[in-house]
C-alpha cells in the first residue's frame, strides 16, 4: 500500500477507527494516510476508504 484516504461519517469515531487500522496494518508498513469527515453515499455507512497500491515486479 502506497497511500490511504479515509473518510469517516462521523469525526467522533476517529479513535475507534484508529485502534481497528493499527490492528490491520502490520507494525512499520503504513502508508501516508489523511482522514476527513463526510457524507458518505449511504447513510449505514460509517468508513469509506481509497487505498492506492502497487505491485513490485
């Protein structure tokens, strides 16, 4: 993963957010990551993410 885009329904769920990301992402493989608040496209929907990755040939 080069780059992730997180967009969260609700700011307030930043913290929980972060714990389940820390636990997904291996230890020193993080991409550059920005967060941002936002109407997401259906209203159940509390996380949307864009992640940019490439392959090594």
């Amino acid at each position: 993963m080069l780059q992730a885009v997180i967009w969260l329904a609700d700011m307030a769920d930043f913290d929980e957010m972060n714990d389940v990301w820390d636990a997904w992402v291996p230890e020193g493989a993080a991409p550059t990551r920005a967060c941002g608040e936002a109407k997401l496209a259906d209203a159940n929907l509390r996380v949307e993410i864009i992640v940019t990755a490439a392959v090594a040939e």
